[in-house]
C-alpha cells in the first residue's frame, strides 16, 4: 500500500551495506524517515525510501558508516522526467482525459429503485417519451420536474426523488402500497347453489337459503344444493309468505376425476462434446463490434457474458464489453428404460396431484396405474377426493301466496 501511497511523489529502492544495520534501522526511526519492503539478502539489505527521506540518510551513514546504493527509481517524476521525449504520449493522456471530461458531462445509466408494482421497463419507456434517455445531457435534466411527471403518469407512485450521480441519473419511488382499496357491497340478490359436478355429499352446512340435499345424498351436475328461497307456513301449515335470499352454504362431496396422461419413450437430447469457441464483443454507443464469424459448429448453443464499463461506483461509460461462447453438442435420440419411464409418470402425477391439493382438494385414494408398451409411457386410472362444491345460480321467483289464491278463485 505505501508503494503506491508514495507513486505519486516518487520513491527510492536501495541497498544498505553497513557493519552496524541495526543502528542505522534505529536512527532512521528516530528520524522518522518512513522505511518500507525491508529485506536482508547475503551481507546487505534492501528496502524503499521517500526522495526526501533519502536526502536525510547522508548524516546517518556518516554515523553508521554505512554505504548507500540506488537499485531503482520509481513513481510519477521519474517515469516523466524518463518520457519527457514522448510527446504524442503526453497527447493522449491529455485526449484521453478530455473525453472522459466530456463523457461525464452526459447520463450514460438510468437506475430505478424502490418500484415494485411498476415495472423498470415501463417507467424507462415513460421517460423515454419525455425524451430522458440513455446519452442525454445532464444540463437538459430537471429533477423536480421529472420527478412530478412520473407521479402525474403513475397515479400510485406517492413519492419521487430524482438525482444526478455522476454520469447515473438515479430515481427512488415509492408506492402506496398501504391503498385503502373499497370493499365491494355484498351480493344480495337472490340465488340458488347448484352442483358442478356430480357426487356424495359428506358435509353441508347451511348458513343461508333452504337445503334441497342432505349428508349422504347423491347429487348430479346442475343439481339445486340449496334454494335461495324461504317458504314460511302459518299455523294451518300452508306458505303464508315467501322470502328471498342470497344462499350460502359450505358443501363438500365425495367425486372422482379420471387421470390420463401419455408420453413418448423416445426423446432428443443434447449430448456435448467438449468442444467451445469463446468470442469477443465490444459496444460502444450503438455500435457493435465482434470477433465472431460464421458458425463454428453445426450445432450448438451460445452462452454471453457483458459488463459495463464504469470508472467509479456511479461514473458509467457507454462501453460494453463481454465474450460469447458457443458449445458444441450432438443431437442424439434416446429412450427412456423402464425404471426412468416410470419415474417420470409418477413425477407428472405427483405434480397433479400437488396442484389439487393447492386448491383445497383433500386426496382420499389414487386408483392410478402406469403401463408401459413398445412406444410410450401411459398413466391413466380414478383419482377420488372430498372437494367444495356449490355454484351459484339464479332463484327462480314463483308467484305470491296471495296471488295463487285468486288465480285459483278465478279458474272456479
């Protein structure tokens, strides 16, 4: 570290020879002649020193009797004074630190963070549309006013802040993730719950409505569950008056659904051979270069790796730079045994299986069997469960009492 602490100023790489190092050690400390990469070789040692604690060693040697060699000389005056000739080399460092000044005049990486139900991508196609972009100048930039046209555009971003980093112009959002969102009324309107699908009823529990069914019934697909009607009988147990409601009932049956699946025992795979070609890219603006050629094999696959150039945390340049390689692999078709056939039938099953579970569905057996012929791999068989069911349906509304009475009087 101090090498490169003292590059700047220059430094000394020396040889000590002296019938009395360690005391010429010591009154270098003393001196406070800073002293580093000490190494003893033979008879003599070898370490670093400053250019100005180097002009400090004449009185210590005369001490110490002690003989000073200069073995090197390094940093920043020295490798000048060397190139003072090279003048285009002087030039170039001088172009070179001019465009890296005009580079940084300009916004070379766009960075969102905090955004979650906004995408990145929407939020930069929006500012592309304001003409904020990749390449603009920062003098063109007005944060506040960036700021206040992405909240006008997104109606959920509540906060903003807009800044310039270097050559990065960053955007922190934040949404309003804690909206009151306004519940929906409750559905009132009448309803029956009819069955879609078919099978034994093994619960049921009625909150609201009439039952049409009970535990242990057996219903049909489009069955009336619950009717979303309520006859209430007077004394003489006639209907006196009927209501109607919205139903609403936990029902569970008993049903099966049929399992088939089918694969075929042969499959393609990729079986490499070892062979790679690794290629160059470089991009520079919008401008692409590459050392890739034609095909290198006939097939393959290519894997690409970038990064970009940036010079600190937040000074990025509009330079790309990565390497493409291509894998060379041979189409091969395969079949699969019967061990691995099966493994795959029951993988698929499994997964099925899992995804019903998700939805509530309780598993009670699994009459699935896997057979396997000259060609393909065949699962097929009944998958029994106890699942939710009841869907609603418009009540049909029937004439009042009271009416059907007169209707009656009338036909008499």
């Amino acid at each position: 570290m101090k090498k490169w602490k003292y590059y700047g100023k220059g430094y000394l790489h020396i040889r000590l020879m002296s019938k009395e190092p360690e005391r010429f050690l010591n009154l270098c400390a003393n001196h406070n002649i800073p002293i580093w990469d000490l190494t003893h070789v033979e008879n003599y040692y070898e370490m670093n020193i400053t250019i100005q604690g180097f002009y400090q060693l004449k009185p210590l040697c005369k001490k110490t009797k002690t003989r000073i060699m200069i073995k090197g000389k390094y940093g920043l005056p020295f490798f000048f004074y060397k190139n003072k000739k090279r003048k285009a080399f002087f030039i170039g460092i001088a172009l070179c630190l001019f465009l890296l000044y005009g580079m940084s005049l300009y916004i070379w990486n766009i960075h969102v963070e905090g955004n979650l139900s906004n995408s990145t991508q929407s939020i930069l196609l929006y500012l592309d549309e304001l003409d904020v972009h990749h390449g603009i100048a920062k003098r063109k930039l007005d944060c506040a006013w960036i700021s206040a046209q992405i909240r006008k555009e997104f109606p959920d971003i509540i906060w903003v802040s807009t800044k310039i980093q270097g050559t990065r112009l960053i955007l922190h959002v934040q949404e309003n993730t804690d909206r009151y969102v306004e519940e929906e009324a409750a559905d009132t309107s009448p309803c029956d719950l009819v069955a879609e699908k078919g099978g034994t009823i093994v619960s049921m529990v009625t909150r609201q409505g009439t039952p049409q069914m009970a535990k242990g019934d057996v219903c049909k697909e489009g069955d009336i569950l619950v009717l979303g009607r309520l006859d209430i009988k007077d004394d003489s147990g006639e209907t006196a008056q009927r209501e109607y409601v919205h139903s609403d009932a936990d029902i569970y049956v008993r049903t099966q659904y049929q399992y088939y699946q089918e694969f075929p025992l042969s499959y393609d795979k990729r079986v490499y051979t070892g062979k790679t070609k690794k290629h160059y890219i470089l991009q520079i603006m919008d401008t692409y270069f590459s050392t890739r050629g034609r095909a290198p094999f006939t097939d393959y696959h290519s894997v690409s790796s970038t990064n970009r150039v940036k010079l600190t945390e937040n000074f990025y340049l509009p330079i790309t730079y990565g390497t493409i390689t291509d894998y060379e692999y041979t189409p091969e078709t395969l079949t699969y045994t019967k061990a691995e056939a099966v493994k795959k039938a029951q993988r698929k099953l499994t997964s099925f299986l899992d995804k019903l579970s998700e939805k509530g569905v309780e598993i009670c057996d699994n009459r699935v069997k896997i057979e396997i012929n000259s060609t393909s791999c065949i699962s097929k068989g009944s998958i029994e469960v106890i699942e939710k069911i009841g869907k609603e349906a418009p009540t049909e509304v029937v004439a009042p009492p009271e009416a059907e009475e007169r209707t009656a009087e009338t036909d008499e």
